[in-house]
C-alpha cells in the first residue's frame, strides 16, 4: 500500500517533517533499465544513425590504421608518424563514444542494462529460493524443468492474491464460479480446436535429440544481436527488427529457413538443427483401465465452463449478461521451459467467461472505469514503431480502438485488480494484439503486459472471442448452446433458412456428410449469403468444415439458401464471450520483482535485502517480538497474538534471542509489513517496514490497530499521526 500525504498544517510541521524525511531517506524499489521494446520513432532513428556512424569510424580507423603502418614502413619522420598515430588515437575514442552511445540506445537508455537486469534478477531469485517462497520441484532428484513448488511464503501469497481475485471479480460482479476437472475428454478438446491446433513449432539437436523451441531460438539470436553486436549494420539491424515483428507469421519452412540462413545452432553443443515441425502441448493420458478413452489434462479452464453454459443459464434465470469463473491447475507440455515460474508445464489460471448478447456489448458499470488512465498499445502504434502511451480508457472505447464497452470495463478491472496488488502502474502496459496474432474469429484482444528483468511479459489476456467456442461445442455435441430474448410482441422477421440437400451430400461425401451438414447448417447470415451468391454465379464453392479440418467443394444442388417472412416469439441466439484469463504464477513472479529491493544495514556494512508487499498479499501481516527474552514479556506477546489471530490477522511470533535489528531483517525479507515489538507490559511499538518508522501502542489497542491498516481501512500516515512516536532508533531499528 502506497503512503497518502496530504497537505499539513503548520501546527503539524515537526511531525510532518519527522515523517517526511524517513520517506524520502527510503531507499526506493529496485528499478530496472526500460526494458520497452518498441520505441518512438525518434529513438529508432537515432540508433539507425549511430549504428551508420560507428560504421562510418570504423572504417576511418582501419584506414588511418593502414596509413600509419604505411608511414613506420616507409620510415617517415617522426613527427609525422606521432601525428598519425594521434589521429588514429582520436579516432578510436570517437569510435568509442559511439560504441557507448549505441549501447545505451539498445539497452534502453542504460549502458549495462543486460548486466544489472541479471544481477538484479539473480538476487532476486536467491532470496525467493533460500527463503522458500518456492523452489525447484524434486530437488533432491535434480529436479524437472518447467515445475516448481510453492514454499509456505509463497502459498501465503498466491492464496492472498487468489483471494483478492475472488473477492474484485467474482464478489463484485456476481458470477457464477465452478470447478471442472483437470483430466478432459479428446472430444471436448477436439471441438475446440486444441487437439488440431495447439502445437508450438520445435527443433532437435540432430546429434543429442534435446528440442528446443524454434521461434525462441529465432527471438535470442536476433535478440542478442541487436543488443550485443554493436558493428552489425543499420540494414542489418532494421532486417533483425522486422524478423522480430513478423515471427509470429513465419511459417515452418520460413521459421527454418531463417535459422539456417542466421546460423543459428544447438544452444548447448553448438550442433546442427533439424528443420522445424509442429509439437502438441497438451498432456496425453487415458480415461479408464481400458485404454479406449483417450483424454488430456487441461491446457486452459475455459472449456470447462462453456460445456456447462446450458445448466449455468438456466440457474441464472434464462438471462443476459452474466459470467462464470473459475480458479485451477492447467497443463502445457513446453518444449524448453526456461525463465522460472514464467514459463512452466503446470501452472495455476483464473479465467472468466462474461457471456453477452452480440447485438448489445454495453456494460452497466463501464462509467466507473472510463477516467482511468494508463499505458495502453494499440496495433496502429506498433505497426508505426511508436511506444505505448498514457490514454483515457474512455477515450479508447469511444474512438474504436477498444472494440466495446464490455470489453473496456474488463480492461480497466484487470488494470485496478494488479496495481492494487502491489504492480507499478508505469510498468504495466495494455498491448492490442496485432491482425497476425488474433484467431479468425475474435472481435479484439488485448494482453496485459507487465515489464520484469525478462522484459514484457504477458500476465493477463482479455479477448472477445465472439461466439467461437459455443458454436463449436454445439456443432460437435449436437446440443444448441443458445440464448433467446422474449419479445413482449410477436414480430414478423425475415429468417434466413439453410436447408442442406441430404440425399446430394451423401452421395458426395458418404461418412463425411453429418460433418458438411452440421457446417453449412451453422453458418452465420453473412456467410450464407455469400455462398448463396457465389453459387448462382459459379455453380460451386469451396467451404471450410471446421470438424473435418479442410474446405470441401459444394454445388448448387447440394444446398437450398433462401431467406422467408415469418413471425417469431423471440429471437434465439449465441451469445459472445467476453474472456480475461489470468496467469497466476506470471503475475506473482512479476510481484515478486517489484516488490524487491535493497538497502544497507544499520552499520552500513551489508546490503538487506526487502520485499515491499503492501498488506494485502502479504505472507505474514505481523510479526510480534519480546524485546528480551522475558517471562512476563512473552507473556504479553502471547496476549497480543491471541488478539491478532481472533482479528484474522496472519502473524508469526520470534522469541530468540536475537538482537532486534537481526529479527527486522529477517521478516523484512519476507515482506512482512508491521512487527509489533514487546518492551513493557502496558503498551508496545508498531514498526512499519518500508519507512521504519514506529509508534508507541497499547498493548490492547495493538492487535486492531494492525487490522485497520492491513484491511486498507487506514493508512500508516494515519497511525502516524494519531499515536506517540518511539524515537529511540526509530528510522534506524
């Protein structure tokens, strides 16, 4: 939770200063180079012109190089040869000035951001692991890549920031939540694509057989090259920029083409690769002991709740809009898991559905999310090479480049829901997928993306997916899964009607036929209709049957295309979904790092290190510490934890004997907000974490105190102002 400071007046002016001059002699959180990828096209220009100048000089040197050789060889005098070798000299510390000014335009204005981003990330990543917010899963056994468990920390904190979902999304809109299971049945998942569909592309060392993913490969070396080859051409960096904007287009043979033209090799031997191919990410497993029901374990929640649409409807009275949400394990077989809990085979998702009419996206509640400003990135800025800029939410709606209301107030829900959290806002973007990354079918999506050591990372998907998957499922399932609005009067409406030509279709397609039928008969309006007139011109079309995975020649006897009057008593439909998808893990790792900093000890001879989790997410709210070991201290400590569990307050009780300043720094790296030290038997002193400030409590008062800041009830400012101030070493420990 940040610190609020209003204005003071001056009859406050000693304890506004007090408060003031621990806060700003607060070592501020870590903060890493900018890592933004895209940069204005000022920025692009300017390392475009640097990289032509260090060309340029290079050239130069090597020339002025020969002349001074050529000078020694013909023995020319030497003060002819000092000036030479001068201006070679200034030449090189021209070239040098270059060099550094490249590097720090490729680094993101910081000359050794690679450097401190691994340094940063490492200590990082020693205090989670040693502190056991998590660790490698089967340690003991070497471990698996792409696994990881949660130490006790760590499972405070994702229960803190699931619960935290479940009370700003699930509470706050009603939904409906349920819990599928993790083992699904091949049809499920062939009716929604994922069996046909869900590969990433690999490559193997054609000597050791380890695979890797090919587009990382691809993205490291073009990556790496633009950040570490400093002599590597304008063109030649513009080329590796537009590879990096495009890898998402690269079909197989391109993908390997590239690799094969960049040289690019086994990681580890240095071997040669095979070309890319297709890999599925899903589990593989059977249902039963006869090996006859083949199934997955689940690669996402959501088809879990769009199987139970029909009996979620109908337990939501037969109405629109509503949503349903779900928490769980989902399971992807990565080629080459890497970057921690960033990219692993079994993680946690919490998704919802927010299912809606088509013809109506508005959203009740969207006023409340239309002034919030922040990093937004729309297509039409990345395809120009500009950055993300701050933008009214409002105004993105209302201009179009948010797709609707619905989807916007998703959007600013998902915004408030991570910085509250404990996410810097300045770090966190909103990216607009570009036409190359969104599916045939969806409206428009947006990713939230949070800025780590490891650069943007996706954490948060929001997508309308138009009505996809209902269609799909009701396609292969033979189940309509619709929603009807009643009219109060019947209306005459002009119906399109598909009457498949049965008797034509089997004879073309025999065992295919139910597959062409259920395909044609599920066409939307604007499709029919352009079938209906290419067949009157032509006399055939190809058409694309999603079960069969092909197109398929129709003629114009196969199928009747007409539209009729009629009178309807409501309108049936199938309706859009709305879907945010969290990452749990990606958004608890990426926590992890902004909470993470370092200051030096009291002696100024170490560096401790500091999570700043505001109290929500918290793993322990409050620590409680007997100043000395002392019966009757321990006694009072034991009151005070009594107090603080009947309040809900998550604590831990330290009665070593360490000295006090040690026992900060160890819940300090924890991330623990408040400790509540014993020094008497009437009254005790609360210290803040970040600021170190403390204030003299009664003992009685001490447990509600805790609650009222850690609930957001009021602020530390708030407590600061209200109590006695412990000035004995009270910004120092």
């Amino acid at each position: 939770m940040r610190f609020l400071i209003p204005l003071i007046s001056s009859g406050r002016n000693r304890v506004a200063s007090r408060f003031l001059n621990a806060l700003s002699a607060k070592p501020q959180r870590s903060t890493l180079p900018s890592l933004f990828n895209s940069q204005p096209p000022s920025m692009a220009a300017s390392e475009e012109s640097l990289r032509k100048a260090l060309a340029e000089k290079l050239s130069a040197v090597e020339s002025q190089g020969n002349a001074v050789r050529a000078l020694k060889a013909a023995k020319a005098s030497k003060p002819e040869i000092d000036a030479a070798i001068e201006a070679l000299n200034n030449l090189k510390l021209e070239k040098s000035s270059i060099e550094k000014q490249l590097q720090s335009a490729v680094s993101g204005g910081d000359g050794d951001g690679a450097l401190s981003r691994e340094a940063f990330r490492q200590a990082a990543v020693n205090t989670l692991e040693r502190r056991l917010f998590y660790i490698p899963s089967f340690k003991i056994y070497r471990g698996v890549a792409g696994l990881y468990d949660y130490g006790p920390p760590g499972c405070a904190v994702k229960s803190n920031v699931l619960a935290f979902w479940r009370q700003h999304f699930v509470l706050e809109e009603n939904m409906l939540e349920v819990d599928c299971p993790c083992v699904t049945p091949e049809v499920v998942l062939k009716a929604s694509g994922h069996v046909e569909k869900f590969t990433d592309l690999m490559v193997k060392d054609e000597k050791t057989g380890t695979c890797y993913r090919a587009d990382h490969l691809l993205k490291d070396f073009c990556n790496e090259k633009l950040q570490k080859d400093l002599t590597i051409s304008a063109e030649k960096a513009a080329e590796l920029k537009h590879v990096l904007a495009t890898l998402d287009d690269l079909s197989p043979e391109a993908l390997g083409a590239k690799i094969k033209e960049y040289g690019i090799t086994a990681p580890d031997t240095k071997n040669p690769l095979s070309d890319p191919y297709p890999f599925n990410l899903m589990f593989q497993t059977s249902i039963g002991p006869s090996g006859l029901s083949p199934g997955y374990m689940r690669p996402e929640t959501a088809q879990g709740i769009f199987v139970n649409f029909k009996d979620l409807y109908y337990y939501n009275g037969n109405k629109l809009p509503f949503a349903a949400a779900q928490i769980g394990q989902a399971f992807r077989n990565e080629i080459s898991p890497r970057q921690g809990l960033l990219r692993v085979r079994e993680f946690t998702l919490a998704e919802i559905e927010h299912f809606v009419d088509p013809e109506d996206k508005s959203h009740p509640k969207y006023p409340e999310v239309a002034d919030l400003e922040f990093l937004m990135f729309p297509r039409e800025e990345q395809m120009s090479g500009q950055s993300a800029k701050k933008t009214r939410l409002g105004d993105a709606v209302s201009n179009g480049i948010v797709n609707n209301e619905t989807l916007g107030y998703f959007i600013g829900r998902v915004y408030l829901f991570l910085t509250r959290l404990g996410i810097d806002k300045d770090r966190l973007r909103f990216r607009q997928h570009l036409a190359n990354e969104m599916a045939h079918y969806a409206a428009d999506c947006w990713d939230a993306e949070i800025e780590s050591s490891y650069g943007w990372v996706e954490c948060v998907g929001i997508a309308d997916r138009s009505a996809y998957d209902l269609r799909a499922h009701s396609e292969k399932s033979s189940v309509p899964l619709v929603a009807a609005e009643k009219f109060s009067e019947p209306r005459e409406v002009e119906k399109l009607v598909i009457a498949p030509v049965k008797k034509e279709l089997g004879l073309a397609f025999k065992g295919n036929q139910k597959n062409v039928v259920e395909a044609l008969e599920a066409m939307n309006e604007k499709e029919a209709l352009e079938m209906k007139a290419a067949l009157e011109s032509k006399g055939e079309v190809e058409f694309y049957v999603c079960t069969l995975g092909k197109n398929v020649p129709i003629k114009k006897n196969m199928v009747s295309i007409s539209k009729e009057k009629k009178k309807e008593h409501q309108r049936v439909f199938t309706p859009s979904v709305i879907e945010p998808s969290f990452g749990i893990g990606r958004i608890i790792y990426c926590l992890f790092e902004h909470s993470f900093y370092t200051r030096p000890s009291k002696a100024g001879d170490e560096q401790l290190n500091v999570f700043r989790f505001p109290p929500l997410v918290a793993p322990i709210k409050c620590t409680v510490f007997p100043l000395v070991q002392n019966q009757q201290y321990e006694e009072v400590a034991k009151v005070i934890s009594k107090s603080l569990t009947a309040v809900g307050i998550s604590h831990k009780i330290d009665i070593t004997g360490t000295s006090i300043g040690k026992r900060y720094a160890r819940t300090d790296e924890l991330g623990v907000p408040f400790a509540i030290t014993v020094d008497s038997t009437t009254d005790v002193t609360i210290r803040e974490r970040d600021s170190k400030l403390q204030v003299r409590v009664g003992v009685e008062e001490a447990a509600s105190v805790v609650k009222s800041v850690t609930d957001g009830h009021r602020t530390w400012e708030d407590v600061w102002e209200k109590f006695p101030h412990h000035t004995s070493g009270s910004a120092d420990d």
